[in-house]
C-alpha cells in the first residue's frame, strides 16, 4: 500500500495563508485529510505554521503540480512525501 503525505511550511502565515488557501481549495478534490499546526493563540499567535496533507490516488503528476504552485509562494517550503508498506 502506497500514500502520498504532503508536509507544508508556511512562514509569515499573515501574509501567505491567503494564498495558500486559495491554492488548496482549487486542488481540494486531491487532499482526503488536512492538519494545521501553529503555535500559540490570541494575542500570542506564531507567524509560522505547519500543513500536514494527505493525498489520495497515484496521479503522482497531479501531487506533484500541487508542490510546485506552493513553492512558486514566497515563504512556503512543500515537501512530497511518499510511503509505501
């Protein structure tokens, strides 16, 4: 059995998380389970976060373009990760 695990590191979250989401959200169909973690809350808010994706299938070609549009943000390092059992 194969997934595809997508890590994402967004840093200066209050300037890039818009487009981010906006790049999630047109390639929602290929993410089967999203975790956002980032420090701190309120007034104590982190300026960096971190995106765990799952991606379902074996289009490697599409998992591959969804890294490549993350990494064209300013502050965005995508990382495709692949395991298999």
């Amino acid at each position: 059995m194969k997934r595809d695990v997508l890590l994402i590191l967004v840093n200066h979250r209050r300037e890039t998380a818009e487009n981010v989401q906006k790049i999630l959200t047109g390639w929602g169909c290929y993410i089967k389970t999203r975790l956002g973690i980032h420090d701190g809350v309120l007034e104590n808010c982190s300026d960096s976060g971190l995106i765990f994706l799952e991606l379902p299938g074996d289009d490697l070609t599409k998992h591959e373009e969804i890294v490549r549009k993350l990494n064209l943000l300013n502050g965005v390092d995508a990382k495709l990760i692949s395991l298999e059992v």
